[in-house]
C-alpha cells in the first residue's frame, strides 16, 4: 500500500472538506471523479449546493462530517450549502458568489473545530466573486490567512518530483527586484522550513534557494540583488543551523541529478518556481497553503469554463490534492504524538 494510500485509510483521521469553488466550472465534476477514484478511502465529503452536481450523480446528504465514512463507499457525502442561483457550466453567476464564499468560510470553521482535518478547495473564479459579493480578496489564499488570522502565508506548488515555493507571486517582473526584500526571503524560508518538517515529515529539511539573476548574478555582473539580498539571509540561516544553500543559478538546480539534493526549491518569483514543476509533473502538481493553523490543498489548474459540464476535465490534480491533505494531516499527528 503507498504511503498516499495508507493515510486516506488511516482511522486517526476526520474527513477532509471539499469545497465547491466555482460552481460554472469543473470543480463540481471533478469532485464527482475523485470520488469514484476514492471511495473506498472514505476521507472526505463535499461542501456545496448538490444542484450544481452533474446530473445522474450519487450522492448523499450528510448532517455532519463524521457521517462521511459510512456514506463514502456507496455515494458521493454532501455537507450541503444551497446556493442562491442554478447550475450554468462555464457561464459564472453572480448570485452564487456568496454562496462560494461562504463555504469557504464554513470549511475553516470545520476544519479549525477538529471535524475536518484538512480543506482541500476547487478552484474559485476571482472576478465572479468579485462582481457578485464584492470579494475584496486576490484569491483564496489571501482570504484563508484572513480567516486564520495569519499576516504571512506561502504557496508551495508540490508533486512526487519536486516541491517549489515562489518568494513573490502574482506581480510584474518588473516588481520583483523591489518587492524581493531580505525580511520577506526570511519569513519564505521560514515558514518553508517549519513546513516540511510538521506537514511533510522531514526531520531536517535540505533547501536550496535560487538566485534572481542569470547565473545567479554572476558575481554582481549580472546584478547585485543576489549579493546583497539573497546570500545574506542564506548565510544567516545556515548560521542558525538551517541545512539550506544558494543562491543558485536557476537554470542549473531542476535537473534530475540536482532534485536529488534538496526537499524544497525557494525561488524568487513566480515563473521561476512553477515552470520547473508544471514542466516535470503538469497534471500532479498540488497546490499548498503553509503558514496556516490548518492544512490546505487545491488542484492546481482554474475553473475550465470552456470544458466544463462536458465530463472530460482530468481529475488527476484534485485526487492527488485530497491524497497530499490526508498524508499532511498523519505528518501533524504523528508531530503532536510523544
């Protein structure tokens, strides 16, 4: 049995919660997969309006998530949350964005109450939430800290052949430089750190760091970022005992023989860290939230507007989100257990 296999059987765990996310797109589908391809895992149950399910679906409703092992193996668990509007595939809308949100915001709460133990979201369609509830939020991330109450979160992208961290994320390249200061390195590599050994069981993380430059600046003649940013804070951390290392140059570090020495690349944005990884495992890579009281997992793909509802959505990400939660969730026992 693989170790993914062994922890969604594991009875030491709650369910995990899926929420819906965009109910215009493949979430609601590929929800229905994944269950067919776990279900005799019996680990989680869905959060959603079960309209917005494909038609001829087997499910069943469930009043709390205890109730989802027992109804795993026969139908799809449904912890349900009525939406204000019907199903529409690939056309979001507006009067469902509340609902969106608020099954977030129901899935922290069952999380952070124990009833859950991990939260495993579809993907959510920013300008729809936007445009019908006034989501003041980039995406999903930003408001999970919200609700957690944490200042500083990471997003790691992780599969079976590498785990990257992007330091900044979703700004221009023109940015980078400014935004890539030595404190928010720090917290990266931190949380980074702190996260492979409670999340993914890795007694002393190896990390390596990337450089921002062409040959990580070459000296200073590509660039001084790399001296006066990044090398300190290496050399810090390493000081303190991290096993950590760079800057290295970017175009050397994510051939197989390199992969082999570190559990975790931090790179300096956001192609950087996901070219490598959407290039070596493009449908397994797993989205992952650390820095948060709770574990959280996503596919890492969007909505799909333009298949959805056509059942040919590919649910290998999603299954390997929900498989990674439950693996995250033994990692935090066994951490909690003398």
């Amino acid at each position: 049995m693989t170790p993914a296999r062994a922890a969604l059987h594991s009875g030491d765990l709650a369910p995990i919660a899926l929420t819906v996310g965009e109910p215009a797109g493949v979430g609601p589908e590929l929800a229905v997969k994944a269950w067919l391809a776990l279900r005799e895992a019996s680990c989680f149950f869905w959060i959603g309006d079960p309209r917005h399910l494909p038609d001829g679906t087997l499910w069943r409703e469930i009043a709390h998530p205890s109730e989802a092992v027992a109804v795993m193996p026969d139908a799809l668990p449904v912890l349900r949350h009525d939406f204000a509007g019907h199903r529409s595939n690939g056309l979001p809308d507006p009067a469902n964005a509340s609902g969106v949100i608020e099954v977030i915001a129901r899935a922290v709460d069952l999380v952070q109450s124990g009833t859950a133990s991990a939260i495993c979201t579809a993907p959510i369609h920013k300008k729809a939430l936007k445009d019908g509830a006034g989501f003041a939020y980039p995406g999903h991330t930003e408001y999970l800290a919200a609700l957690a109450g944490v200042d500083h979160v990471v997003m790691m992208l992780a599969s079976a052949a590498l785990r990257v961290v992007p330091t900044t994320i979703h700004i221009p390249v023109a940015d980078v430089p400014t935004a890539l200061t030595p404190d928010l390195l720090d917290t990266t590599i931190r949380i980074t750190h702190a996260g492979l050994i409670r999340d993914f069981g890795i007694a002393a993380p190896r990390i390596a760091v990337a450089g921002l430059n062409p040959h990580a600046g070459e000296g200073g003649a590509m660039g001084l970022e790399d001296m006066t940013v990044i090398a300190p804070v290496v050399a810090r951390l390493a000081a303190e005992g991290m096993r950590i290392d760079g800057p290295r140059s970017a175009d050397t570090m994510f051939h197989a023989a390199a992969r082999v020495g570190y559990d975790a690349a931090v790179c300096m944005y956001h192609d950087q860290a996901l070219i490598p990884i959407k290039t070596l495992d493009f449908d397994l890579g797993v989205n992952v939230t650390l820095g948060l009281p709770f574990i959280r997992t996503s596919p890492d793909h969007g909505t799909a507007f333009d298949i959805a509802g056509r059942g040919i959505a590919n649910p290998t990400s999603l299954i390997e989100a929900l498989k990674l939660a439950a693996n995250m969730a033994l990692s935090r026992i066994r951490a909690r257990t003398p």
